[in-house]
C-alpha cells in the first residue's frame, strides 16, 4: 500500500543544515498498525509528517498504491482525504462545534448532505463514546475527549490509512487510557495505522509491526516480540531496556576528579539512585582510577543505568592493555577488596575492559 | 475643520460661557496702541503680514467668522476684518465698536492663472462695460445698502448652467459671498454671474479655504479665484490679476464698553433662538443634511477602499517571498507614518494635481490608502493569532489553501480583528472632518460655515459633534452586534 524509498529530509536555515531523516525505507501494507518508536528528535513525527506531505521531503521516493506522491502533478489534497491525521495537540478547529467539526470536510470534499454527514458523525460520535457533545464546543471538552473527537473527524472521511503523530503525549496520564482504548478498538477493525508514541505497553499490544527509529533512519524493525524481547542492535537495546549513560574520556592521571564527582551526582541525582549509591560509586572510582588500573593509556568510564531493571553498571576501559589487569593484582590487594566489597560483581570481561556492576 | 480646531473653538466659546471679558482701559487709536494687546487677525491675510511688522503685538491667527467669538470671549481684545464686513454684519448691534479704520486701504480683484490671459481680458473688458453702463454703481450701491433684496434678485437670476465650464474658487465671507437657502449668494456672486451670463461661461463654485486659494489655482484645482483678494506685489508675482473691482480697507474693533448686555433670556428661549438662526433661517438645515449626506459617503467609500486595499496589502505582507513582504512592510509603515491630513493635501496638491479629479474622489483615495495600511496590520495580527495547527488540521483533511482560509482561518481570524477594527472605522469616520482643506463640504465645513455666518459658536459646534457621536455609536454598535454574533458560535 505505502512504498517509502530513500526518504530524506533537511531543514536549511541560511548556512545550517539540520538532519532529520537521513535514508527511511519501509512497506506498510494493508490493515497492519505500525508502531514507531525511538528517542526524542530521530525523526519519528517528521516521518510521519512526510507521509501526507505536511512536511515536503528532501529526497527519496513515497509510493502510495503505486502512485508517487511526490511527483509535480500528484494532488496532495486528494491523497490527504485518504490518509487521515491525528495530532498531539488535537488541532480542532476551535470555531465549530464538535459537529460541526466532524461534518465540515465530508460536506465540503465529498459533497454529502447536511442530514448524510450528520448522520454518520452522530455514529462515530457514539463510536468513540461522546454522543451527547455533539453540539459542544472544543474549548468545553476535556484534553481526552478532545482527541476522541479528533478521531472521530478523521474517520468522517472514511480514510485508508490514519497516522497518529503522538496522540496521547499532551494528555494528563489519567486521560491516556480513553484514547488508547479507542484506537485499540480501530486496530481490532482492521483499520490500517501508524502510529507514533511513546505508550511502550500500549504500542506493543496493539502493533504488528514496529519501526524503531534512531538518527534518521529506520535502525531496527520487526514484530514487536522481536524488538522489545529481543532486540539485536546496541541503540536498541539501550532504548528498550532504557538506559541513561554517562561517559568520561580521562587521557592520563591527571583529571579532575572531583568534576568527575559533580557530574555523577548530577546523573544519581536525576534517576533517583540516592545518596548511598552517590557515595558507593565515588567511592569505586576513586579506588579503580588511583589504585587499580594502571594507566598506560587512556582510560574510558562509562556509567549505565537502566530505567527498565533498575540497575547501574560502571565500566572501565584500560587501552593499552596487552594483558588482563586484574591478573596482575594480588588477591589480599585491600583496594580491590574494598571495591569487591562495595559492589555485586566485578570481571574482566577482556583485557582492561573491568565491568563493575553495582 | 480639523480636531484641534474644534477644540480650539469650544475653549473659546467655554471662556465666552464662564463670562470672561476683559473691556480694555481705553480703546486704541492707532496701530501703534496694539502694542501689549491680543489681536485676532485672518491667518496669512495681508493684515497679518501688516501687523507682524509691528513689535509687542499678540497676533491670533483665526478664520474671519470667528473672530466676534474671539473678541466676545476675551481670547482676544482687538480684531482686524474688512470694513464692510464689519458693517454687513453689524455688529455695532451686537455690542463691537470700531476703535479706527482705514488701515491696507486696498483694491480686490478677481485672479486667474499667469497664462490665462485670454480670460483675464475678457473679465477686463466686462468690468469696462459694466462701469460705462452705469451698472457697476447701481451693483454696488444696491449690495451696500438693499442687501436682502439684491440677495432675492440674484436667486431669480442663477449661475447660466450652460457654456464654457469654469472653476471658481471661493470663500465664505459675508458680505461677498455666503451661503442664504441652501444656494450661493453675495455681492461678488452676482458680479461673477452676471460676467459669465456676458461671456458665456458655466461657473462651479468650490469652497477653498484662505490660504490654500493660491496653490489650487496653480495646481489647475481650480480656474480663477473669486474672494475679494487684495492685490499685492508679492501675490502678483504668481497670478494674473483683473482689473480691480472693489476697494476696501479694515478695521480694527473691541468691545464696546458702553454696550449693557440686555437681560439674559431663559435658557429654553435662547435655545430655541439659536435653533432658528442657525437651522430654520435661510434654510441652514439643508446645509447640514447635505455635509451629513457627504461625510456618510466618504467614510463609507473610504471604508471599502481600505478594507480591500487592506486585505491586499495584508496579502502580499503575508508572502513567503521576502521581495513582497519586504517592499510592502516598507510601504504599509511610510503611509502610517504620515498623518492622514497630510496625505490629504499631498494627494490632492501633488499627485492629483494636474488630473481633474473632485475633491471627494481625492479624500477617498487619502483615507482609503491611509486605513488601508492600517487595516492591513490588523489583519495580518488577525491572521497570525490563528495557531499553525489549525491550518495543518485543516490541510491533513484534504482541505485546499483557499479552502482552509475560508472555513477555518478566516472565521477564527475575524473575531480577533473585530474589536480593534471597529476602533479604526470610527476613527475614519471622525477623521473625514478633515476634508475641508480640500474644498469638500462636509459635516463639519457646513458647521464651520453656518457658524461663519451667524457668528454663534456654540450651537453649529455643539450639534456637529453631537451628529458625530450618534454616527460614531452606531457604527460601532454595527460592529458590536457582529462582535457578538461571532462570539455566540465561540
């Protein structure tokens, strides 16, 4: 059904280029609902965007039915009745009711009557449960109902394929779940969809297919057992399990330690790790970069935490290293004692490569 | 005329209330006496470039109907004006006395433009005839001493509608000419008619205010100026002057202190005799009905031009392209940087000036490029407050450009321009007062002349501003009642 090859986009603002997509390709075929995932600003909503050319792609190609899209001739307008949109902050048109709203583009582009189209909203209307704001304002609805009516507004148009561009993020978390429940009920149908959010539960039950999307491209996509049981790429991973990472680059024994201290405090700090764990850390530093490693080279320490398991891991990599250095340590070493101590495990999982799991 | 004119009038008649009068000591003689005394003088006139000459006078430059006003309420102590006026308007009855006369003893002719001699001869050759026959002693003879029967002679005797059309610049000055049952009247009226009756010329008179009767002339506004001119050297360095018609020399008046004011009558009875002076006799009312009729037509083909200029300019403002947008920033912040008065006269003085276009077309244009570049920023703030989503919304539907500024932007887009817009419309509406300046009788030119003519202040004043208070209210209160019915559907 929907063809994408190569699709890029640049945003230009006088010498300054801004990538945001930088090579997406991808099928998506009739009735499947396409979850697309990733980290904030790899181009999810602007993928999306280029789908019914809110945004006009730089490059590439975008087949719908075997038409391309992007051709001078293509009319846009008359492709956008077949793709609806659902967007994060509703976009009702805040003159009309909510109707009006849903009556207005079937009466003016499809050229139903006043009594059709009333009809058919009052259906949809009681389909996403709101039949008796018909005649309500958006401005008197609540961010939830909002959204439903926005839904209900796209189905109006009886569209092939509907994008959902973030449809829950501007809600109040007690709101979410009434939108999901709608949308869930339109992936049961067999209406085709993508849709972008950052739901991970919701977004794994109701998908058949997930893109997960990184720096512009699509990095990894399949069912979602495949990407949030096993995911195969590193950013992947690290997205699922989300897992925040703090690096430090130290060329020779001579850094700064105690900025080193600020940054870890900071980073403990923002996931709630507290002050024990603050202390137990340093401390790990302090012993590993003075008393253990060696420092013939420089030295990377990279601290990662996941969101998912509630776990922080610190790693240090000695280059340099022609063999293990933990070998090297006497056992009754009162550092490395101290370290092990401190932590659940420590190994040396190659040569000057010590992970330390907290 | 213009707003700070009528304020400068309404503190004069507010001292002339509050009963301020300063009767001076004793009355002067001579110019030379005027030293450290307020003296109200026509802006620009000879008289004022007599008196500047002299040091320690307090010089006000007013229009000559105004001055009894002036004097009465003590702005000013002296007054300068044409013996024969004075005397026209008798105002020894009123409570003036002349303190000398026969200053700028002086000759008034008719003036055309350097290279119309042709005319200028004709004109010539009429007054020649006219004194050989006798007639020009029985004309002046008869406007000094049976006025209101001359007044009825030249109403049975109009202006030939037929022949070759000429323009005839004026001002309202009694006795000469003035305004008596809605139609021109006065001595030099009759000269003038009873010339084109010989020659075979169509005149159309046009109300010019004093100053401006030069430039109009040599901007083809008009043919010839008919306003009891005095012929000086330095005016007859840039027009052709006739033979001399009339002579004439000024006066200078104050209070006369023997004058007892009779009993105040009730305020109901002095009422309902302004009411007759200034509305019933002569038929006044017509005049004011008829710069009613005008200041209606101006606003509203003002309005229409601004609104659609307004709307392109706002257009190409909203231009992606920078070329567009840019040159039309230029042009929108220059037109609102110019008063509006001023762009009156540039237009009808200097773009306009050698097309024949009436004084009203002229206004139209003024306002209607002056509102029109204010419009346009009202509409493009109207514009840019509708949120980008809602164009987005309307576009993901399948909705054209046009469309989604039809249904959506547009509707949401006039409910923030209303409230300011309707600021705006009364503003044109009152600013139209200005058009005087370029010899179209308006609202307030018809109050400006009634007053001239039957020297009160207060009544023409106070009604013409009550006439634009009711225009102003239910202009807005149009507007309001759209306000409101755009808010009902929210």
């Amino acid at each position: 059904m929907i063809s994408v090859k190569h699709l890029s986009k640049v945003y230009r603002n006088g010498d300054k280029e801004l990538t945001v997509l930088r090579d997406v390709n991808c099928e998506i075929g009739k009735g499947e609902v396409i979850g697309i995932i990733g980290p904030s600003g790899t181009g999810k909503s602007t993928f999306l965007r280029c789908l019914n050319r809110l945004e006009e792609p730089s490059g590439g190609r975008i087949e719908i039915d075997g038409v391309d899209i992007l051709d001078r001739k293509a009319d846009v307008n008359l492709l956008r009745r077949k793709m609806g949109m659902v967007f994060q902050n509703f976009n009702l048109f805040h003159h009309l009711t909510i109707l009006d709203n849903i009556t207005l583009c079937p009466r003016t582009l499809l050229g139903k009557s006043r009594e059709e189209a009333e009809a058919r909203a009052m259906e949809l209307l009681q389909l996403v449960g709101l039949y008796d704001k018909a005649e309500s304002l958006p401005a008197e609805l609540s961010g939830g109902q909002k959204q439903r009516a926005a839904i209900a507004r796209c189905l109006a148009m009886d569209p092939e394929i509907i994008l959902f561009d973030e449809p829950t993020s501007a809600l109040d978390p007690t709101m979410v779940s009434e939108v999901l429940v709608v949308i869930r009920r339109l992936a049961r149908e067999g209406m085709t969809m993508a849709i972008v959010s950052h739901e991970m539960q919701f977004v794994r039950s109701v998908s058949t297919r997930i893109f997960f999307m990184n720096e512009g491209v699509i990095y990894e996509e399949g069912t979602p057992e495949q990407i949030f049981e096993h995911p195969q790429r590193p950013a992947t991973v690290a997205f699922i399990n989300r897992i925040r990472t703090l690096e430090f680059k130290l060329a020779d024994k001579h850094f700064d330690l105690y900025g080193m201290f600020g940054q870890v405090g900071v980073f403990c700090n923002k996931y709630g790790l507290g002050n024990e764990m603050l202390t137990k850390v340093q401390h790990v530093m302090e012993e590993m970069l003075f008393e253990i490693l060696p420092f013939c080279g420089p030295v990377t320490l990279t601290l990662d935490y996941s969101e998912k398991d509630f776990t922080l891991r610190l790693q240090f990599v000695q280059e340099g290293c022609a063999e293990s250095v933990l070998e090297q340590i006497p056992n009754d070493n009162i550092p490395l004692k101290l370290v092990r101590g401190m932590c659940s495990s420590l190994r040396e999982t190659e040569a000057g490569k010590i992970l330390v799991e907290m | 005329m213009s707003g700070y004119r009528i304020i400068l009038l309404l503190s004069l008649l507010l001292s002339a209330c509050t009963g301020r009068q300063a009767v001076p000591d004793a009355m002067p003689t001579c110019l030379e006496e005027l030293a450290g005394h307020t003296v109200a003088v026509a802006g620009g006139s000879s008289t004022d470039l007599l008196l500047s000459q002299y040091e320690g006078i307090d010089l006000m430059r007013i229009n000559i109907g105004d001055m009894p006003v002036a004097v009465k309420s003590g702005r000013a102590e002296f007054a300068m004006m044409q013996e024969i006026q004075y005397d026209a308007n008798q105002l020894d009855a009123q409570g003036f006395r002349k303190c000398f006369n026969g200053i700028l003893k002086g000759l008034s002719a008719v003036a055309f433009r350097k290279d119309d001699v042709g005319i200028c001869d004709e004109f010539n050759s009429f007054l020649r005839e006219m004194r050989a026959s006798g007639e020009y002693d029985r004309w002046y003879g008869n406007w000094i001493h049976q006025l209101d029967s001359m007044v009825v002679e030249t109403e049975k005797l109009p202006a030939p509608t037929e022949g070759r059309k000429i323009t005839v610049g004026i001002t309202l000055v009694f006795p000469y000419i003035f305004i008596r049952n809605d139609s021109l009247s006065g001595m030099e009226i009759d000269l003038f008619n009873r010339f084109c009756r010989s020659k075979g010329y169509c005149p159309e008179y046009s109300i010019v205010q004093f100053p401006a009767l030069i430039p109009s002339l040599n901007a083809n506004k008009i043919d010839v100026i008919l306003s009891h001119i005095m012929v000086t050297p330095e005016r007859a360095r840039q027009v052709l002057f006739s033979d001399e018609y009339m002579e004439g020399s000024q006066c200078c008046f104050g209070l006369n202190p023997e004058w007892e004011k009779s009993a105040r009558a009730g305020i109901w009875t002095r009422t309902r005799e302004s009411t007759r002076q200034n509305l019933v006799e002569e038929d006044r009312w017509k005049l004011l009905s008829g710069g009613l009729a005008v200041t209606l037509e101006l606003s509203l083909l003002s309005l229409l031009l601004a609104i659609v200029l307004g709307v392109l300019l706002c257009y190409l403002r909203m231009r992606p392209k920078a070329a567009a947008s840019g040159v039309t920033r230029i042009f929108v912040d220059v037109v609102r940087g110019i008063p509006v008065l001023v762009i009156l006269m540039i237009m009808f003085y200097v773009i306009f000036a050698k097309v024949h276009l009436s004084g009203v077309t002229v206004a139209v244009f003024s306002f209607g490029l002056f509102y029109g570049a204010c419009f346009s920023e009202v509409f493009r703030t109207g514009m840019l407050s509708v949120d980008r989503g809602q164009w987005e919304a309307g576009a993901a539907m399948g909705l054209s450009k046009m469309q989604v500024f039809r249904l959506i932007a547009f509707p949401q887009a006039l409910k923030r321009i209303v409230p300011v817009f309707k600021g705006d419309v009364v503003s044109l509406i009152k600013n139209t007062s200005i058009v005087g300046y370029v010899a179209v009788l308006d609202l307030t030119s018809a109050g400006d002349i009634i007053r001239t003519r039957t020297l009160d202040a207060f009544f023409p004043l106070i009604l013409v501003s009550i006439i634009y208070i009711i225009l102003s209210r239910l202009s807005g209160g149009l507007l309001d009642t759209l306000d409101r019915k755009l808010n009902a559907t929210k």
